[in-house]
C-alpha cells in the first residue's frame, strides 16, 4: 500500500474512458456541460464522434443514454453526483433501470469532499437513492487503480450501472498489478480487534487509522466496500464473526449508504452492534475537503477515538 501519491478518480476515470473507447468502438461518452470538470473532455478530444455534448440538461443526457443503448452502444453518462442521481432520478429510473438498458451513469464530485462548492453540491444522498433501484449496480472506487478496473469491467456487464467518483484527490492505495472483482470486497490487514469497513474516499482514512492503531497495541482490518450493489455479504458476515468491533465510514448520510447497507446484512445474518461513521443528517458547507472530513468525523482522527484512543 502506498498513500504518497494522489490522484482524483474522477482524473482515473476520464484517462480510463478515452483507454475503453480506444478497445471499443461502441463506448460512446454524452455529457451535461461539464465535460472539463468530469474529465471527459480527454475522451472528447480523442473520439470527438462519440462524444455528445448534452448541454445542462441532465434529464436528457440520460434519456438519450438510454436511447443509445437500445441501439446497441455502451453510453457512459456523466455529470456531477447531485445533477446525476439527484436531477436525473426519474429517468435513471424510468428509461434506464425499468427497460433494464445497458448504461453507465459515472456521477463525479460526490459528498462533502467536492469541497468549497458547499452544501448545493454536495451530494449525500445519491448511495441511498441508486442502491434502491432495481436492476442497478452501484460501485464506489476508492482509488486511481480500483476505478480504472471499474471502468473497464462494467462495460462488460449488461445493464445498468452506477460509479460514485471524487472531486478532490485522493491516495493511490493499490499497486497496478492488484486483483479485483466485481460484487466483492477488499479485506486489508487480518487484525482481530475490529473491523472499518469504508467506501470511497474515506477507505484511505481508514487505512491511516489502522496504522495510528497499531501504534497503539489495538489491531483492525480494512474492509474496502468498492461495490454497494450487489454487496459482498460474505466478507461482512466473516468479518463480524472475527472481530470484536464493527465501524463503517463514508462520505455519505449515515442514512441508506454504506453503514445502512452493512446494518441490513448483519441483522438478517448475525447481529452485532455497528458505529456509523458519515454524515448525520445534516446539509453540508463550504469549506476545504481535508478540513469538512474532520469536521463532519468522517477522518482517520474520528475512526481512532471510537476505538477509545
């Protein structure tokens, strides 16, 4: 694991899309005016004919995903988060997620940690809202490696997904070379004193809480949840089982994302008290991302003290 380098995976993700569209030609990428922030604009410039520019009208952008897709191409739809699941829910419901059609909606700038736009932009809800959708997947990178994988692998599956990608730049914590796989977990570190599960950007804090931790006599696992929907029940369940202490971070209303998904796995399969770490049911502010973390306690400092450290 290496924490040094950053990397925003939004950044992962327009460098992994321009790489698909180079392997195929049916990857077409449609956009809501915002092509330089998500990053699409790098698979703009190099497939300008599969490109669509759908100006700000989220709602459209995935009506006309939808349409690609019944004619047999892969859209790849992005915007930010909140235009994303917030503004296009309907038709994300509707024209995607009934019909069952084959889109990518790749939502950037989630949570707190899209930073100084402040509380209007900061999506915290988009984990509760798609998770219920049926027939949609939801994924959660946590880093430049994990979302180039993501990328790359859900174009292979056919239906709809949904990948909640960062604004601010996060630490690279896997090597190149690392293995995944859609639907499961990635357990770090075999300690038995407690289990963090985390999701996204919060997964790196995670792992510096483990380290602070250790430090400190107490051992702890890592638990990067990269796929919300369908959750690795599994992992969940062993990780329960074999540890004393259950934590679960996100940067996300504690309220239907990551800590509720875990919750409503332990209830029906072995259950144990869990502390949600996220965001309580609160708007957010404007603010540095590094700063609102460790406001909102959703920080490796926050994970430490509920250890009692």
């Amino acid at each position: 694991m290496r924490l040094d380098k950053k990397i925003a995976t939004r950044q992962s993700y327009g460098e992994a899309i321009k790489d698909l569209g180079k392997e195929n030609e049916n990857i077409i990428v449609l956009d809501a005016d915002l092509s330089t922030a998500t990053k699409t604009e790098i698979f703009a410039k190099e497939y300008p004919n599969r490109f669509f520019d759908m100006g700000i009208s989220e709602q459209d952008m995935i009506s006309t995903a939808a349409g690609f897709a019944t004619c047999g191409k892969i859209p790849y739809a992005s915007t930010f988060a909140v235009f994303a699941a917030g503004r296009a829910y309907d038709q994300i419901r509707n024209s995607v997620c009934y019909p069952n059609l084959n889109v990518k909606i790749c939502a950037t700038h989630a949570g707190i940690t899209v930073g100084p736009d402040g509380a209007t932009h900061q999506m915290l809800e988009d984990i509760a809202m798609m998770r219920t959708l049926p027939n949609l997947k939801v994924f959660s990178p946590s880093d430049d490696v994990q979302t180039r994988f993501i990328i790359k692998e859900i174009s292979k599956i056919n239906g709809p997904c949904y990948v909640r990608l960062a604004r601010t730049a996060t630490p690279v914590i896997y090597d190149e070379n690392e293995q995944f796989e859609l639907g499961k977990a990635k357990q770090i570190g075999k300690g038995e004193d407690g289990t963090i599960f985390a999701t996204g950007v919060c997964v790196a804090e995670a792992l510096k809480a483990k380290e602070i931790l250790e430090k400190k006599g107490v051992f702890v696992r890592v638990v990067d949840i990269y796929t919300i929907k369908p959750i690795d029940k599994e992992t969940i369940i062993r990780c329960a089982k074999e540890t004393n202490k259950i934590i679960t971070i996100e940067d996300h209303s504690i309220y239907g994302g990551l800590g509720s998904a875990i919750c409503e796995v332990l209830s029906e399969e072995y259950p144990k008290k869990v502390t949600r770490l996220g965001i309580n049911d609160t708007f957010g502010k404007s603010g540095n991302a590094e700063e609102l973390m460790k406001y909102f306690k959703i920080d490796a400092e926050a994970i430490v003290k509920n250890f009692g450290m």
